[in-house]
C-alpha cells in the first residue's frame, strides 16, 4: 500500500536542514576560522543584498569563486565536519522515534552545506545516502573545486525534498521539514500549503511566521514534541511521559504565540493612509 511500512506502519519523510538546526555552527564560519580567512560574513551579506544567489548558496558559491576560498580541497571540507559543534542526542532523537509503534520515519539531511562536511560531522549517525548537500566537480590533478554538481539552496530544496516523497511513494501530508532560517523558507511554503508539517528551531521572524510549530532548544530531542503533538496526536502528560521512560525531564517547556512588531514614533513615522500595506 502506497505510504505503508513493510511493517504495517504509516511512513513518514523526515526532512532536516544542517548548519544551526543539527548543528551550532555555521560551516563557512568554521572553515573561515580553520583557513584564516577573514570577512566570511561580511561577503555573505554582500551577495544577500545583490541577489546573486540563492540564500544559503553563499559558501558553495565562495568556494568556486572567491581567490581567497579557491584553495579549498575535499580534506580541507572533512575536517571542518569533524569541527562542528552538534547539537545533543541527534542519534537519541531517532532511535526513539522507532519506538513510536504506529510510524516508520524515514530521516533525511537536505542543506547547502558542502556535502562531505555533512557526513563528516554526522559519520555513524546518519548514513551517506540519506545526506543531500552540495556536490563538488573536482579537477583529477590538482584537487581544485571545479564545478557544483547540486545546491539544495532555496528552490532547490523544493526540488530534493519532492524527489524523496515521490523516491518514498507518499502523500504531501507526509512530509515533516525542519529548518532553522530564510534559505527554509520556499521548502517551508511548499510543505505547508501541501499539509505536511512544518517546524522552526530558531527565533529567524522569516520562518517562524511560517513555520507551524518553533521549538527553541539546544537539544535535539526537543524536534520530537511537535511530532508527538500533531503527528501522533499525544497530550502533554503522554510527551512528558515519554521523555521520562527514556530517562529524561521536559524541565521548561513554555508555550507561548510571538508576535513580531516594530513600534515607531507617530511623528517621525510616515504617514498612513488607511490603506494595507
């Protein structure tokens, strides 16, 4: 049956973004600190503001261009994933998501982060052929980044996450996404509008005006309330009783709407017709 496990389990797609939703760190700040190279962020908000790019396609686009980046080999991209700060109990996220009796999750990584940095920091986690990140043409002399195969950056995460549902045999309302920043929100948006079930771990107002469900902590197990909550339908005294079994405290857990506003004064502010704006 279409979208059923071998198993008898309804299956569900797992979809997550890299750089600050698994990890602390941003890759290109890493492997800027690592090479000495100075003012990553500043030529990321450079080719932010003249839209040369995708968001979240600044580094690969720094790696084939940039003189300073050109210097950048596979190993050099390696090492940076063994660097990165993840955050805690990825690996304990899924193994208790197979605990859930009437699902089978199936979890992919999809992020512009260069793809052997992914599977570097996540080697014994997740396995290869569930990473999709940026993929290198390299020159098979000198080693020299030669061209990008893929970029999973903004729309192009629209397009990797569809070929996994349609690889995966399921419905829209299958899909589960996560993501941490405005490179999500197209994905977002797609996801949404096709029922599946969006979620933010970050404050970033682009998606958590989007997103379905934000959830801010530095664990990653915190991604599973919203999956207990609205994909397996359990109230709060089932999650916290969940968590418990598994040897760990919901100690905060604040639900709280956020509103985002800027207030102005009335006499610096221009005028308002009555209109929308």
């Amino acid at each position: 049956m279409t979208g059923e496990h071998s198993g008898g389990k309804r299956e569900m797609l797992l979809v997550s973004d890299f750089d600050q939703t698994l990890s602390f760190n941003d890759s290109g700040i890493v492997l800027s600190e690592m090479l000495e190279i100075d003012g990553f962020e500043e030529r990321v908000a450079g080719l932010s503001k003249i839209r040369l790019i995708q968001q979240g396609g600044e580094l690969p686009y720094l790696l084939l261009h940039d003189p300073e980046y050109r210097r950048v080999r596979k190993e050099h991209l390696t090492e940076v994933g063994k660097r990165i700060r993840l955050k805690e109990n990825i690996q304990l996220m899924l193994e208790l998501l197979k605990q859930l009796d009437e699902y089978h999750f199936s979890f992919y990584v999809v992020s512009a982060a260069p793809e052997e940095v992914i599977q570097s920091a996540l080697e014994g986690i997740v396995a290869p052929e569930n990473i999709c990140g940026t993929q290198f043409r390299y020159d098979s002399e000198t080693g020299e980044i030669q061209s990008i195969i893929r970029v999973p950056a903004g729309y192009g995460k629209v397009v990797v996450v569809e070929d996994l549902r349609a690889k995966l045999s399921l419905s829209h309302d299958r899909i589960i996404y996560v993501g941490d920043g405005s490179s999500d929100v197209h994905v977002m948006l797609h996801v949404n509008r096709l029922d599946g079930l969006t979620i933010a771990v970050s404050e970033n107002p682009f998606i958590t005006q989007i997103a379905k469900r934000t959830i801010l902590s530095d664990d990653a197990l915190g991604v599973l309330v919203p999956i207990l909550q609205d994909i397996a339908g359990w109230n709060s005294m089932q999650i916290r009783s969940f968590f418990n079994s598994g040897g760990f405290l919901l100690q905060n857990w604040d639900r709280v709407r956020t509103d985002w506003l800027t207030i102005r004064n009335a006499a610096t502010a221009p005028e308002y017709d009555g209109g929308v704006q």
